[in-house]
C-alpha cells in the first residue's frame, strides 16, 4: 500500500550503468539533436531558455549547486511541449514531401507551396493540457488545422489556451488515455493525422520525432551549463514523467553523450500515475498505473508508459519515485517564493515536482540511507528541468500566492 501522503523511491535493478551493452536508439543521439535544433531555430521567435542557477536554495538543501532549467518561456507556450510537436510535424510534412529535414525550414513548410502540393491536413491528438496547446499552436504555425481531445476534468485555462490558436478542442468523459485511444480511431475514420507522444505497434515514428525534439531542450542545458557554469557538471538529474518521452530523450541524450559518464538519474511521477515506479518493481515489462489518475500534476496524469520511453528509461535511469501532491505543492513554493537572492521562477504543478522531491530527499532524516546511496550530499550538483509555468493559473495563486500571504511574504 502507498503512504498517499509520502513520497516513495526505490533503486532500478535493471540498471545497465557501467554495463556492457548500452543500445541508446539513434533519434535521442548528439546528431538527432543537432538536426532538431537546428530546425527549431528556424522559427523566428526561437531562443534557448534560461538556465538558473539557485545556489542559496541548493546551500538549504546541503548541496552544492540546484541548476533549473526553465521552460515557461519556450515560444510564449509556457511550456516545453512545443518543441516535440513542431518537430514531429516537420517531419511528417517532409515524409510526405520527400524532402530531408535537414533541408526543410519552418518558412517553407508554411509556404503556399506546400500547401498546394499537400493540401489541408488536420492533426488530432490527446492531451492534459500542454502537448494539445503544443499541437494546436503547431499546425496554427504551419497553416494547418489541429483537433484536441482532453480528459475529464481538465482546467478550463488549458482548455482556452488551445482553443484560442484555432484548434478544436473537446473535453472528454474519460482518462487521459482514453483520450489517446479516441484521436487514434478520429483518425483513421476521419483521415486525420495523429500526433502523440506515446507510442503503440504500429505507431513509432511520430513518437520518435517528437522525442528527438525535446532533445533541442538537452542540449540547451549542455550549452549553458558548460558557458555559464563550467566548473558545476551535475551530478543529478531528476526528470518528472507522464508518458515518459520527455525524460527519456534528456536523459538518454545524456547517455549517448557519454556512456560512461552520466548523471545519477531520479524519474519522478504522481502517486496517482505512477506507472513507471510500478514497472521498476517487475520483470522488465511496462505496466500500467492503477486509479483515476487524480492529480494536481495534470501534466503527468498518464496512466500507460510509452514504449519507446520506457526502453531507455528501464536501461538507464537508477531511480523511479512515486509522490504525492504535496511535493510538486512544496517544489512550486519553493521555486515560486526564493530564498535570499535567488532567482524566483514561476513553475507548475508538474514543472516543480522535481525539485519539491529533492528537497524531501535533501530535509528528511528517513532518507539518509538513500543519499548515501545515490550520493546525493554538499558535493552534488543537481539539474531539473522545469517544464511548465502556471499553465493553470488559478491553482498556481491558490498553490504558490496564498501561501506567501499566509507567511507574510507577498
């Protein structure tokens, strides 16, 4: 039975650090990476997000540096997702161009040209909010028309976000992948094509692309931490996971850069959608999360791993932790309501976990043994990647602004 109101971490048995067999998949490799960026930067309104240094939070901590890599400013979305999903169209405009990527730019793609040759396509896809604004944006982007499908109970500012580029969005009466089953049988009936960040047989491609577009977001951070933090390599990686694709690529980019030598890796998931904790306690299979998948990390409500993700994150990864609410709660206070000098970055529910889960790691004496173990102490210098802003507005005021009134600090 879960402590609903403790975080749980265990040990990835079927680690292959140090091994001798390390099969990183060709899409998350330092040239991937490199042709995705290079598409991404393409776009006009491109840039690198900021990389924040928050040493007086890491000396609170007991470590030695806490480096946050903050997405909220990524293409005025909030958030990450938009990287994957551009990407991933490129590329299946290309497919259907029978044109090279590396030939490809974002002007083109939205030229009449292609428009003309290709004619108007719809893209459908699943969402729990930022990859369905991501798609929607996307296909605004490229002169094409998106449709979303979102679980019960999603926020209505996510829901308007998406609407607000164009796309169609409706909230359905079931679970995230519920929804993802739905935009698959839209488009077969109807014609359209999916755009999802999960994979299923018969279904790899398109998931592949958009993994390779995230990596844009590694190899950012690897930029900048050699530029303006060249003596602080982290140590630690924690990567939050839905499906899995975004932590997979940062991570297995990690890996492909240097097999020898990575990061100390933590995926972090909700209680209520921990199905990555649950696949590291079996026999190597990827199994589904158990219950309704309620939680404030709507991001990473996700009930079933996406295969591609779960390969590298199974090979690599050397820990998988389960938390409550309360953790990504304290994660975005904590970033929210700096302390000293720091640099204060507005973060959401499924941005901040990573960082709310170290510092319950970090403060509490029930996991002394596991710091040992991961060596996680003053030496450590700790990379999280904040994915979201306050993509729900209401909840990051009631989350982060209530409390600092209640402390007397706002």
């Amino acid at each position: 039975m879960v402590n609903k109101e403790a975080a749980q971490v265990r040990l990835n048995p079927m680690n292959r650090r140090n091994g001798n067999e390390m099969n990183i998949p060709e899409f998350v490799s330092p040239k991937a990476a490199q042709i995705a960026q290079a598409f991404h930067r393409t776009f006009p309104d491109y840039h690198p997000t900021p990389l924040v240094g928050l040493p007086k939070l890491a000396a609170k901590l007991g470590i030695r540096q806490l480096l946050v890599k903050d997405e909220s400013h990524r293409f005025g979305l909030n958030a990450f997702k938009v990287l994957g999903a551009s990407y991933a169209m490129a590329c299946y405009l290309c497919d259907r161009l029978k044109l090279p990527i590396e030939e490809a730019d974002f002007a083109y793609l939205r030229s009449e040209e292609v428009k003309r040759q290709l004619g108007e396509l719809t893209f459908v896809t699943a969402t729990d909010g930022n990859h369905g604004r991501a798609v929607a944006w996307a296909a605004a982007q490229l002169g094409q028309r998106a449709v979303v499908y979102l679980p019960k109970g999603s926020a209505s500012q996510r829901v308007e976000a998406i609407r607000q580029t164009g796309a169609h969005a409706h909230v359905i009466n079931g679970s995230y992948d519920e929804a993802v089953r739905l935009s698959d049988q839209m488009a077969r009936e109807r014609g359209w094509q999916v755009i999802q960040d999960t994979a299923w047989e018969g279904y790899t491609d398109i998931p592949a692309w958009i993994m390779q577009g995230y990596t844009t977001m590694a190899a950012e951070a690897i930029q900048q931490i050699a530029e303006q933090f060249p003596e602080e390599a982290p140590t630690h990686l924690f990567l939050q996971a839905g499906v899995g694709s975004m932590a997979a690529a940062v991570l297995g980019h990690g890996v492909a850069r240097n097999p020898s030598k990575y990061p100390f890796t933590i995926i972090v998931e909700p209680h209520a959608a921990d199905c990555f904790y649950r696949s590291a306690a079996g026999d190597g299979r990827a199994l589904p999360a158990m219950g309704d998948l309620r939680t404030i990390m709507a991001g990473l409500a996700c009930g079933e791993p996406s295969p591609l993700a779960w390969e590298i994150l199974r090979d690599y990864a050397d820990a998988f932790a389960s938390c409550p609410d309360s953790v990504a709660a304290d994660g975005m206070r904590s970033l929210g309501l700096p302390v000293g000098d720091d640099q204060p970055i507005v973060s959401g529910e499924s941005g901040a976990v990573g960082v709310g889960l170290l510092a319950a790691l970090m403060q509490q004496e029930e996991w002394e043994d596991f710091r040992k173990t991961a060596k996680l102490d003053e030496t450590s210098v700790v990379l999280c990647f904040s994915t979201e802003g306050d993509t729900d507005r209401e909840s990051y005021e009631r989350i982060v602004r209530h409390d600092a009134k209640i402390k007397g600090k706002a």
